[in-house]
C-alpha cells in the first residue's frame, strides 16, 4: 500500500518538475509506465507498428496537455494515461472500420458515421452530403492546416510521418490539425452545416 502511494507521489512530483521545464522528468515518466500501456494498446490492436504508433501519439497528446497547463488529474497520472491510449485505440478502430473521424484535444468528434447493417436512402444521402460539405470546408482552409488535416484523415498518416513530410516538428504538426479543427468548427457554424 505505502509503496503505491510512494509511487503516485512520485509521479505527481514528476509532472510538476516536467511542468516546470525538466525534460528529465518527462523521460521518467515514460520509462516507468511505457512497458504497461505499450503492452495495454498492443493487446488491443495487435500489431507492433500500429501499437508504436498509438503510444508514440498518446505522449504526445500526455506532453501537450501538461505544456498547455490544462492537467489536473493530480496523482492519477497512469489511469489518465491509459485513458488517452484507450480513446486512440478506439480511433483506430473507427478508422479501420472507414468511419471518419476528427478528434481534438477536448475529444471532439467533428463528424462520425454509425455504422447500420440495414442502411436506409435517406442516411446514405445525407452522409454523402456530410462528405461533401466537409471537403468544402477543408478547400476553406489556410493551406498549412488543409495539407496537415487531409494527411491526418484522408491518408491515415501519424503525425511523426505528417511531421516529417511537411519538415516541421511534431508539436508543429499537431498545432495545425488543432487550428484547423477549430476553424473546421468556425466555418462550418458559418455555412449552417451540422457536421455530427
């Protein structure tokens, strides 16, 4: 008991030192913990790549909530990580399944389709309009958030891959996909368009 307690004491402690500008601390954290959720997000998907990948995007998301001053789960650091990992492991899904999604960091669905067995005319007309009406909006979109949000959804690439094929960094990449997530919203609040 005393040694778990020692143990989410530690880690409050390591988020606080990361917070305030010790790399090190974020470097601890993953290494205590990554074993775990690597091993949690590979049963779920079961294939290496794609578990490396999901972990690689769950710390990013871990380092921009903590940069971003937004984290309070105050010594629940795993669980609130695994949540995380969890929440992408079920994207990934959805998009293994050809359901669309955008997600933000509030964890936002921007637009999804509910998959039905027996799908009338009337659903499948308004998913192609849905469709449409996103792909409009997206052509709204300053060019550096457009290239970034079509290599995200439409081309199913990480943001270390979006990273490395636009040269920015990652905290770049991921700012542009945020950006064009709100604009998303903006434009489409606009046009009237109800994109859930």
């Amino acid at each position: 008991m005393d040694i778990n307690k020692s143990s989410l004491v530690l880690d409050a402690t390591l988020v606080q030192e990361y917070v305030s500008g010790s790399e090190i601390a974020i470097e601890k954290l993953i290494n205590r913990h990554q074993l775990r959720i690597f091993n949690y997000i590979k049963s779920k998907v079961l294939d290496r790549d794609t578990a490396e990948d999901i972990f690689q995007d769950t710390f990013i998301k871990v380092i921009k909530t903590l940069k971003s001053g937004v984290y309070n789960e105050e010594g629940k650091f795993l669980p609130w990580v695994m949540r995380i990992a969890h929440n992408l492991v079920i994207d990934f899904f959805r998009k293994s399944n050809r359901i669309p999604t955008i997600e933000n960091n509030d964890e936002y669905d921007l637009f999804k389709f509910i998959s039905d067995t027996t799908p009338n005319i009337e659903k499948i007309l308004f998913q192609d309009q849905l469709v449409k009406d996103l792909q409009n909006l997206i052509l709204e979109l300053p060019d550096d958030q457009k290239e970034v949000l079509t290599m995200r959804l439409y081309k199913d690439m990480s943001f270390k891959e979006i990273a490395e094929n636009t040269n920015v960094s990652i905290n770049t990449a991921l700012g542009r996909m945020r950006y064009a997530i709100i604009n998303l919203r903006k434009l489409a609040d606009n046009h009237q368009i109800v994109l859930e």
